[in-house]
C-alpha cells in the first residue's frame, strides 16, 4: 500500500458592503469609476490565495440644504446678508457649512422699507400753543415730527400749524346821563372805551 495524505485549505471569499456618504457635486470611486449619484456599486477583487473579494459600496449623494429667509429692515438700518451688512433690497446668497459637512445654502430676500409719510393741518387761537418737532410752538409755520410706526420703522408726520386771530369787533353806544350800560365786566357811568373778550363759534377770543 501506498498511503498518500491531503492537507486541504480552503480560503473564503469575503463580501463587504461599505457606506459612504458624500457631497452633491463630490465624486467617490467605486463600482470602477468616479461616481456621482447615490446607488449601489460592486467591485471584485482577489485576495492573496487568488479568492474573491467583494466590495459592494452604498453610495449616498447629500443634497444642499437650503434656507430661503425673508428679511424686513427698517430704511437707514442693515442686515448682514451675502458675507457683509447690506442697506439695499435683493437677494442674497451665503455657503455654509451644515452640521453633515456639506454646503448649507441661505437665500435671503431683503426687503427695505421706507418712512411713512403722513402730512396733516392745524389750526390754533392766537396767544396758544401746540406740542410739535419736539417743543411747544405758538408761530405758523411748517412743523416734522419723526415717530416709530407699528413695524418699527420711522413715521414722519408733518404738520401745517395757522394760527387764528382774535375777532374784534367795536361798538359804540350812546347813554343819557344818569344811564349805565354793563361792559369791561362792570356797569359803566362814564364815557371811555371798554373791553370784553367773549369765545367765538371757532372757540378763539372774540373781542368786544
């Protein structure tokens, strides 16, 4: 008899799956040339005892993430928008990076609003005074006050401030001696020129 003896090693073949994730507009090798789309992609390879090696990559592609903002600033203020303080209306882009390390995309729409304008007339009686730009005033003319609307912003009210003069009148009135005639708030027996300051329809002084 002639005994012969085998020693038999058998050597696996291995299978990997390998996820990868990477950025849209990245590139990755696999499945044997640069990807770009997410999918699965096999790639055979030999091991040192000429067995197979699978290698199968789950390739996701991440998309940008995008914010649109929508911003309102009062006119004469700004808003850091596009990498630097903007005072204009338009649209602003700004790259960051987000927490999967991909670009993060900030679209800000910038809207600028302007000062309401209102314009408005008064009239007061001589001799008075009105609150207006921050003082009292008693002299016609033209008077701005600048105030915060309910956004915020600046409301510019300008006001036409007339004045109204006192209404004189004068009367003259004749007595026999011995009569009087109640005026300047007493009974007058005398000749002479009396004063009496009444209030007007228009509720200014109207003189006597």
């Amino acid at each position: 008899d002639s005994t012969v003896t085998l020693d038999l090693t058998i050597h696996p073949s291995y299978l990997d799956t390998v996820p990868v994730q990477i950025c849209q507009g990245g590139q990755y090798f696999a499945g044997g040339q640069m990807q770009t789309t997410s999918g699965l992609y096999t790639d055979a390879y030999s091991t040192q005892f000429g067995c197979d090696s699978i290698v199968v990559t789950d390739l996701q592609v991440l998309p940008f993430a995008t914010t649109n903002l929508n911003v309102s600033i009062c006119d004469g203020d700004s808003y850091v928008a596009g990498g630097a303080p903007q005072t204009q209306a338009g649209t602003y882009y700004d790259t960051l990076t987000s927490y999967l390390g991909c670009d993060s995309i900030v679209i800000t729409q910038l809207a600028v609003i302007q000062p309401s304008t209102f314009s408005s007339s008064l009239s007061i009686c001589a001799g008075d005074s009105v609150l207006l730009a921050g003082a009292w005033q008693n002299t016609a003319g033209s008077y701005t006050d600048t105030l915060v609307s309910s956004i915020g912003c600046d409301s510019i009210v300008t006001t036409q401030l007339s004045l109204i003069q006192p209404f004189t009148t004068t009367v003259t009135r004749v007595l026999c001696t011995g009569d009087s005639l109640f005026v300047g708030g007493d009974w007058q027996t005398t000749n002479g020129s009396y004063i009496d300051t009444f209030t007007a329809a228009n509720s200014c002084d109207s003189i006597v």
